[in-house]
C-alpha cells in the first residue's frame, strides 16, 4: 500500500465507502446463500442516529427504533433459512442426533444383512449386504451429523439477525447456541460464521471518511467481540480485510475526494484497531507487512484521529469547569491514546477559543455606534468574565488533585490564537484602556482593579512598556483632574503638607510621583506662557507663578529650566534683532529693547549671558568660515578685522545692556586686557625680549585712539579646536609683521607697513579666540624660533661652530627677539643633527672604530641617538671581527661580553651571541687560511691565522680539528713551535691539531720540517 493512504488532505465532501459494495461476500467470507439484497442497508439506527448515549438510547429513539425494526434490515442482514436435512437437524438435540444415527446405521446393517440373505441365499453374501447398507447408513449418519455446525451457523446468524441492538447480544446465548448442536467454537463453519458476524459489526460501527469517530466505537468493538467469544487471533484478520477493502476500493475510485475518504477512513481503522487490541496490535496487526505502513504512520493515524475524538470531547466544555469534568478528560485522554503535550495544547485552544469569544463580543461593543449610549460597562461585564475564568483555571492548577486533571489547566493566553497578530494588538490595547478607565472611574484605584488590569495583560500578551503607556495616559487625565478640583476648590492651598497632599493623591491612583511632577511642570509653563504672551513679567504674575509653585511643590531647578526655555526663548528673539541690526544698527531703541527684555522677563544673568553668547558665537562662526575662505592672507585678515569690529562695537554694547552696565566704566579700575598683558608680564619676564608680544599691549597713545576694548566674556574657546584657533591667529599675526600687500600696475607689488595699532586687534582677536596666555606666547614664541632656525642652519650649513658664526647668531638672536636659552638650544639641535649624519656616515662607512667611539662619549656626545642600533650593532660585528682577525690571538671576555657592549649600548646577550656566531665560523677559516699560507711558504701569516684560530678557540672552545693530510698539520704546529709562543697556546693547538705528545717531541728535535719538503710541495691536492 502507499504510505500516502495515512495522509488525509482535508476535503469538504466525501462520499460513503461503507455502503453496500464494501459489504462484497466474496470479501468478507459471507455464506453462499445470502444475497446482495439482504445487504443494501445494515446499520442501526439506535446505534449510529442517536443524539445521546448508546448506551442509554433516548425513548424516541427507542419508539423510532420499534416502529420501524420490521422495516429496516438488521446490521447482519435478514434470516437465513434451513433447507433439507438442516430442518431435521435443527429439531434434533445432540443427543437424539447421536441415537438416530446408531438406529439408522443398526437398521442399515440389519437391512442389508437380510437382503444379502434373501437374496443371496448364503452368508457371505448377507454380510456384503450387512455392509453396503452400513456403509450407506452410515453416509447418511455422518451427513445427519456434518450439519450440525452449519445448521449452529444458521442459528447463530438468525439470533444476531434477530437482535435489534448488536449491543444486546449476549455471550451465554451464543454458547448455548453452540452447545445446542454439539459444535465446537473452533468448528470451521462455526468459527466462520462468528468471523463474519464480527467483520459486519466493525464494518457497521466504523463512520465513513466524511464523518468523525464518536468515541464510543472502542468499547462496542470490545464488548461485541466478548459477546461472540471470539479471540483476538480470529478477531484480529477481520479488521485487515476490511483495510484490504478500503485499499482495492480505493484503487477503484477515480476521484480526488474519493480517495480522500478512504484515506481517512484507513486511519480511523488503524486507530480503532489499536485501541481494541492494545499492545498485542503490534503483533496481530500486520499493517507493514500487508500495506507497506509505516510506524510513523501508524502513529500519525493514531495522534490524529485521537486529538479529533478529544478535540470533539472538549466542545462540550464550557466557563463552568470543575474537578470532576477534569477527571473525565483525562480519562477520556487516556482512552483515546492521545499525549499529554498534545492534549495539553488541545486544552489551551479550547480556552483560549472561549476567551477569544468574550473579546470578539467586548469589541463589536466597543465600536458598534451605540456604545456612546451604554458605555463601556458591558465590555468590562465581558472582560471580568474574562478574568473569572482565568482566575476559574489558575485556582484548579494549584488544586491538591491536580495530577488527576486535564493537561493544560493554566493561566490563558492568546498566544498562537486570533488575536496574536500586530494588527489586533490594536484591539487588544483598545480593550486595556477601557477597562484601566473603568478602574478609574470612581476617582482612585483600587488594589483589585490593578491585580486584574495586570492579569489582563498577561492574558492579552501586551508589554510592560505598552501597558505603562496606556495606565499612565489614562491615570494621567484622571490626576489633572483632581488635580483641578483640589486646586479651585482649595483643598491644596489649605492643607497644612502640599507634599502629603499630592503624595495621597499619587498613592490613590497608584501614579508615579515622578509622572505627577512632570505634570506639574507641564502646568507651570502653560502658566508661564500666559504670563510672558505681552513680553513682560509683571508683579502679580510672579505671585501667581511664585503661588502656584509652592502648591505644585515644583524644584527651582524645574522653575529655572522653565524660564530658561520660555522666557530665553522670547529674549533670544531680542538678541537675534540686536545683532541683525549690525554695527551702524544698535542704537538707543535696540539697547532699549535688550535691556526691558532682560529685566522684564526676570531672567539670571547667566541665563541671559548664555543665550546671548550662543547667538554672537554663530556669528563669529559665519565669519571664522569667510575668514577661511579667503585667497590669501591679506583677505583673511580682513575678515578678521571684521569680526573684531563687530565684537567691540555691537556684542560690548550688547554685553553691557544685558548686564545693565553704563558704556562709560570707571577709569581707575584696570581693563581686562591690561590684567592680561599683566598676567604675561608676571608669568614670565623672559619674553619681554619678543618684540611682537611687547606690541601687543597698547601704550596710551593707541588706546586713545583705538577707544575702550572690546568685551572677553563671549568667545570661541569651546567651538573651536586650539589647533584652528591658534593658527588664526597666528595668521593675522604674519599680517602684522609683513603688512598688506597691494598690487600696482604692470604686475607689481607693494607692501604697506602697518603701525603698532595692528598688534592690539590682535590682541582681541586673541581674546575673542579664547587663546590663553600661555597659547597667545607659544604662538609668539613659535614664530620667533622659527625665524631664527631657518637663518641658523644657513650660518650652520657644515655644523663648524666658529666665533665668527656664533657673534652672528647672537646678532640674529637679539634681531628676531628670542631668548638666549632658547637660541642655545636651536643652535645645539642644529649642529647636533648635522654631527649625527657624519658619525652615521662614519660608521658606515667604516671609517669609527670601538676607540674613537669611547672619545666621542668622553666628550658628552650622545652617540644613542645620533647613531641607530642597527649601526651600532654592526660597529660591534666589526668590533669583534677584527679581534678574531687581529693574529695576536688575544681574546679578552669581559672586553667583548661587558665594556664594549655597554659602550655602544647594546643588548648584552644578543652581544654573545653574535661573538658565538663569528668565531664558529672564523675558526674553520683560521684553519683553511694556514694551510694556504703554508703552501706559499708565508711563516708569519701561518703564525697569525694560528693564533685566530686560537682566538676563535678562547671564545667558543672546539673540538679536535680535521684535515686531509695529517703532514700539512704537523708542519703548521713546527712552524707555530718555532714562533716562540706561550705554552698554553702552544699545548691548546697541539690538541686542536690532533698532535700526539710523541710527534710533538719528535718535531721538537727534527725542527722544520718545511725547508725539506722542497719541491713536492706541489703535489698536495688541497
């Protein structure tokens, strides 16, 4: 079979497969003799048409079944009739049967004896009678006998035939029927006959595809089976023929929703089968084997049929849910072989469905148009009945018999239901806030109202933040107003706490203080917007703010943050007029306006400071941007100029009004900018000698005619970087020194000088910058060394310090103005660098030995910087080379290892290592360069490489030294003997040569050998 049978599309039709062709004798073991007629209608109709119990048939039920039992036929068809000898059997007992058969066998025998006899005339021919007659008597015994179990098949039929509810058999019957005939209940014809009778019973019982199982399918099954007597193993093949018919059936079917019937009708036969047999349907149940099913399908058949049957059970469940109706769907759970998850599910839909009703009704009250008549009682009468049916499952979830319940008894949630979607989380809101507004109706919240609105919102499935949202509108609104009637009926003014008074409040309505004193800000600045609409604050309406500040219980610090915002506001748009009325502009009536506007609307004089100030930044900003534009110096200058001009004859004028100063200050009292300069004077007095600084302080001939400075309170200092102040400044400070350049006909230049006057807007461009006086010097400074160190290194050109060069420095130090320390040390950088690049070049060239190195330092040179480590590592190499190349034969360890590293500051370790490095390699070398100088005959040289071979030695001792012709090494130890060495270098050769004490003897006495080798030198292969 297709594993698909098990998958059942869903379909709004299907057609009957339980009807007159399923019920084939050829297929379900029917007798012979019974027609196809006898089978066109065989359910019964208290069985399968009553509304209630089959158990317990309605009367109507009962008088239908009764008037209309002679004309319905049974579920087994009409009687059957007995034919021929079955008549006679049927009135025969077992007994008699049994007698009759001994008579006529008897008579048979005696007959036939006497007609042998007769006819005969002797005795053999008597007995050939006696038993042909026997024998034929006893065919007809036999055959009196043989009909026995069909005539109880007959029978056995008539009485179920005969019975108006399959329910009503009764097994006694059916024994007494087989011990009637004497037949056996394992009598083939018998046996076939109960077959048959089961097979129409669970094919009666079973629903078609298009109708649902009922629930009480099982227990008939079983019951009916007991009744026949019939076991499993014969029971068991009933309910595979009938799959084998739904299968050919099903091959039959040339339509789609026929297929999809029997499909579902497979499934409810798997299912109803495994329930009658239990576990032994895994055995007598072959549905992989016969159908090619799977055990996942199997098992998909059962879960699905089993949450229809529970699902069709828990309809009838309705909001009055108790212990006992629990009980029964867990026992109708396990009946039904459905999971506890699964059922659990199922449970939770069906309350969920119920709730989701009480919504559905709550809203199309909501929004029906005469809510407005009735209001929103009946959607809270919906919503509590909501909530009582929650509180209904959560009190039966903490029941002591709990375990005996229902899975699934819990909280409800709509999770997975309709209203689980972003579109009705509109509704679900809408439903929220009309019952957080019935909660206040009354003017306070109480603690039932706020368990159920959080129940509510479990329930619904809202956030905590979308619920806040919605409380705290809703509570909101009801606060103002109570608020408003504490306030006009003056309960607030006269209560002896306004604190206490607003915190009841807030406790009542459950509200946060801190929401309720937002409020109250809101209040006080609608107040205030009243009071500042005609520009001015006037006396009452401060008493009015100042009264109703005090019973709003408001900060001063939310007080000030108001004024700042509104009443800046209206003095912003003053400021913004004074400064748009330009430098020509601020007149009398503009100084007027800026003065009533910062008195009148009662703002601080920081506030007011700070407004003003962000309104002249932007355009000190506007022209910082033109400034930048600008082509060139002298236009940027410009701009400058301008700024300091608008800074001097409008933002002044305006500081001043702002703080109600007169535009004539004392004289006697000194100016910012002198404090300043005085600030610079006493800092430091070594910059008096920078002539650009002193210029920047006015004489009193400049300040006359210049007139009064500019203000210092409003600046760039945090707008502006101090890289991009700075070099504004020191942008209009190369315009002082060089002067404008102003271009003439035919394509020249002239450069107008400027007097000391330039040097004082400096100044205030230094100020209106922000610049300190530590900046303003830098920057001053900056330039003075720059100057000198460009004409420095073209007197240094070499890095020669002569006595001529150093009096035209000090000239050019006292010309451009820097102090001696710091012309020093611009003098030192210079020859410094230069002496770097030459003892780099020296280096490297190498051309400094370790000697000059240690001189160098002697003199406070600082090699460590003028000489990379790279290079220094490499003079060291160098250094240690020539030692093992010097032929002296010296090596001095902590010279190498400690002094010589130390001198040229190095890593000693990595020092040792590289010595390692050298003499491993210069020690094989030493070695080879001997042997050559042998063959040239060049003693000294031998000598030499002999003792950097020994050199080598001291740093890294070896072993013993190879070499292919043990003559050349004796002849480099004779020649070495002969150079009067010291006797330990002398023995540590003899060992690296591989010298044996007698040879060395022996070339003691002989002496060198070299004069007698002659000729055949030659001939050595090296």
């Amino acid at each position: 079979m297709n594993p698909s049978t098990l998958i059942t599309p869903s379909s709004s039709q299907h057609r009957s497969f339980l009807g007159t062709p399923f019920l084939n004798r050829n297929l379900l073991c029917i007798p012979k003799d019974s027609t196809l007629s006898n089978r066109r209608r065989f359910r019964v109709s208290v069985t399968r048409n009553s509304s209630t119990s089959a158990d317990q048939p309605s009367p109507s039920t009962e008088q239908l079944t009764t008037s209309t039992a002679s004309a319905t036929p049974s579920v087994f068809g009409s009687e059957k009739e007995l034919k021929g000898i079955e008549i006679l059997v049927d009135k025969l007992s077992p007994p008699v049967r049994l007698a009759s058969s001994v008579v006529i066998i008897a008579g048979a025998v005696a007959a036939g004896y006497g007609l042998g006899t007769r006819f005969g005339g002797n005795r053999n021919a008597a007995l050939g009678g006696a038993v042909a007659l026997g024998a034929a008597g006893g065919a007809a015994a036999y055959a009196l006998n043989a009909c026995g179990p069909q005539v109880a098949a007959v029978n056995l039929h008539n009485y179920v035939a005969g019975v108006d509810d399959p329910a009503a058999v009764k097994k006694e019957e059916i024994e007494s029927i087989a011990q009637k005939y004497g037949v056996s209940k394992q009598d083939e014809a018998f046996i076939s006959e109960l077959r048959d009778v089961y097979c129409q019973f669970v094919s009666s019982v079973l629903p078609p595809g298009s109708q649902e199982l009922k629930g009480d399918e099982v227990d008939r099954i079983i019951n009916f089976k007991n009744a026949l007597g019939i076991d499993d193993s014969d029971a068991a093949p009933m309910h595979v023929e009938i799959g084998r018919r739904l299968f050919r059936q099903r091959l039959e079917t040339g339509d789609r929703d026929g297929d999809i019937e029997q499909r579902r009708a497979f499934q409810k036969l798997i299912y109803v089968s495994n329930l009658v047999f239990g576990e032994a349907s895994g055995f007598l149940l072959p549905w992989k084997r016969v159908f090619g099913v799977t055990d996942s399908q199997v098992e998909v058949a059962i879960r699905d049929n089993a949450q229809r049957l529970y699902t069709s059970k828990l309809k009838s469940l309705g909001r009055d849910i108790d212990a006992e109706l629990l009980i029964r769907l867990r026992e109708a759970q396990h009946l039904y072989r459905l999971s506890d998850e699964l059922a659990g599910n199922l449970f939770k839909e069906r309350t969920r469905k119920l709730v989701e009703e009480n919504i559905s009704a709550a809203l199309s009250i909501l929004k029906s148009r005469t809510r407005a008549a009735r209001g929103v009682a009946p959607v809270v009468e919906e919503l509590d009945k909501i909530l009582a049916f929650n509180n209904l499952l959560i009190s039966l979830k903490n029941h002591p018999d709990v375990d005996r319940f229902a899975p699934g008894v819990g909280p409800v949630s709509l999770l997975g239901g309709d209203y689980d979607s972003d579109r009705k989380m509109e509704d679900l809101k809408l439903l929220y806030r009309a019952y957080a507004t019935d909660s206040l109706s009354g003017g306070r919240m109480e603690d039932n109202k706020l368990a159920a609105l959080n129940q509510l919102r479990n329930i619904f499935g809202l956030g905590k933040r979308e619920t806040e949202a919605i409380t705290i509108d809703v509570t909101s609104k009801v606060y103002r107003k109570r608020l408003a009637q504490a306030v006009t009926g003056g309960e607030l003014e006269i209560a002896d706490s306004k604190a206490a008074f607003l915190q009841n409040l807030c406790d009542e309505l459950h509200f946060d203080p801190q929401k309720a004193s937002e409020i109250h800000e809101e209040i006080y600045r609608q107040k205030l917007q009243q009071c500042v609409a005609d520009g001015d604050l006037s006396e009452e309406d401060v008493a009015a703010l100042l009264r109703l500040r005090v019973m709003l219980c408001i900060p001063q610090k939310t007080v000030e943050a108001a004024h700042s915002d509104i009443c800046g506001s209206l003095f912003e748009k003053v400021v913004r007029e004074a400064i748009a009325s330009g430098v020509d502009g601020y007149d009398a009536d503009v100084k007027q306006s800026v003065r009533k506007a910062a008195h009148g609307l009662r703002l601080t004089r920081e506030t007011a400071m700070s407004i003003a100030s962000k309104a002249v930044r932007k355009i000190f900003i506007n022209y910082i941007k033109r400034a930048r534009a600008a082509g060139n110096r002298t236009e940027t200058a410009k701009e400058l100029k301008k700024m300091i001009a608008f800074n001097k004859l409008v933002v002044t004028n305006l500081v001043e009004d702002i703080k109600g100063e007169s535009s004539n200050p004392p004289t006697e009292e000194p100016t910012k900018e002198e404090v300043k300069h005085a600030e610079v004077v006493d800092e430091d007095e070594e910059w008096d000698s920078i002539q650009t600084l002193k210029k920047i302080r006015p004489n009193k001939e400049v300040e006359a005619k210049l007139g009064k400075p500019g203000q210092t309170e409003i600046t760039l200092k945090e707008d502006l970087p101090e890289r991009d102040r700075t070099d504004l400044y020191k942008t209009y400070l190369l315009f002082c020194l060089t002067g404008e350049v102003k271009k003439i006909p035919f394509g020249a230049q002239i450069t107008t000088k400027k007097d000391d006057s330039e040097y004082v807007l400096l100044n205030q461009l230094g100020s209106i910058l922000g610049l300190s006086t530590k900046e303003i010097v830098e920057v001053h400074r900056s330039l003075a060394e720059q100057a000198f160190r460009q004409q420095a290194e073209v007197i240094l050109a070499d890095g020669q310090l002569t006595k001529a060069r150093v009096d035209q420095l000090s000239d050019l130090q006292k010309q451009v103005g820097l102090p001696p320390q710091y012309a020093q040390k611009i003098i030192k950088s210079i020859t410094t660098t230069k002496m770097a690049a030459a003892i780099e070049t020296a280096v490297s060239q190498g051309r400094l030995n370790i000697k000059q190195i240690r001189e160098l330092k002697e003199s406070s040179v600082d090699l460590d910087n003028m000489v990379s480590e790279n290079l220094r590592e490499t003079l060291f190499k160098k250094t240690v080379d020539d030692i093992f190349s010097s032929g002296t034969g010296e090596f001095d360890e902590e010279e190498v290892y400690e002094k010589i590293p130390a001198d040229l500051n190095i890593n000693a370790e990595k020092a040792k290592g590289v010595v390692r490095e050298l003499a491993q390699s210069r020690l094989s070398n030493s070695l080879i360069q001997a042997v050559a100088l042998l063959r040239q005959r060049n003693r000294q040289g031998v000598v030499s490489s002999l003792n950097d071979l020994l050199a080598c030695d001291k740093a890294v001792p070896s072993g013993l030294l190879s070499w292919e012709v043990p003559e050349e090494l004796a002849d480099l130890y004779s020649i070495y003997l002969k150079s009067d060495p010291a006797p330990e270098k002398l023995s540590r050769l003899q060992y690296l040569l591989g010298i044996t004490d007698s040879t060395a003897t022996a070339l003691r006495e002989t002496g060198d050998r070299l004069l007698s080798v002659g000729a055949e030198e030659e001939n050595f292969v090296f």
